[in-house]
C-alpha cells in the first residue's frame, strides 16, 4: 500500500482566487484527492507548477576554473536518457554568452535635453500667455452681457 505524505489542505470555491502556494518541495510524484461530497463532477482544466527563476553575479577571475554546483550534498546526480547516447553527441565546449560588463561604481547619470520646451520660464510664460487669453474673452463677454 502506497502512502502520502499531505502537502497542503485547502478549499477551492467561487469566491476565492483557488490558488494553492506550496513552499519549496521537491518531487518525482504526487497524488491529488478531491472530496467534492455529492455535488456536481468538477473538471480539472490545468495544474501550473510555476518555477522562479534564479541569477548569479559574480566576478570571476579569467585565469581560473569554475564549475557550479546546485543543490544540497545529499542530492544524487540527475539521470538522463541521453546517457546512452553519449558516444553519438559531439562535445564542443562553448563559452558563456552574457551582457556587456558594466561596473555599477561607475555608471554616470545621464543628463536630461536642453529642450526649451522643458525650460520653466517657458511653461510658465504659456500658462500666462493662456490666463491673459481666457480673461480678455471673459472680459468682452461679460461687456457684451452689459450691453443687452
């Protein structure tokens, strides 16, 4: 008889967001149990194992060698299929593709365009020549409303 070990416990209904977050676990199997009691069959459209992804930086010296390794000691080495096609795979080292080293210490601040349409002077002489527009036509509105 096979056991399981429960993971997690939860409810999924219509009001909540029916995602379930289980911490770090590391599986080769797992069983799901719905108990749905005597209500309608339900239908499973998709199970997501969202896996984050991780980044290294490092400064490495180009006279040495390095190797990563991942994972704690008590792991076992993965086992592929491609074992037994080794002798058929041609092994071309490669080297690692990466972006343009940046020293971060030394990044300089890029300076903004001296547009004259970024000045102040120039934004405030447009909201002026704009406030000096709008009280001339109330101006000869209200003139106009006098008049009649």
């Amino acid at each position: 008889m096979t056991t399981f070990e429960t993971i997690a416990k939860f409810e999924i209904n219509s009001n909540s967001t029916n995602e379930v977050l289980v911490g770090p676990t590391q599986l080769s199997e797992f069983f799901i149990e719905i108990d749905n009691k005597d209500n309608k069959p339900l239908t499973v459209n998709a199970i997501k194992a969202p896996y984050f992804d991780k980044y290294l930086v490092s400064e490495l010296d180009s006279t040495q060698s390095y190797s990563i390794k991942i994972g704690g000691k008590e792991l076992r080495s993965p086992d592929y299929d491609v074992k037994k096609f080794k002798d058929k795979i041609t092994i071309v080292p490669t080297a690692i593709a990466h972006q343009k080293v940046v020293n971060l210490n030394e990044i300089e601040k890029v300076e903004k365009g001296n547009s004259i349409f970024e000045s102040p002077y120039f934004i405030w002489s447009i909201i002026a020549v704009v406030g000096l527009l709008l009280g001339f036509i109330s101006f000869r509105m209200t003139k106009e409303i006098k008049e009649k």
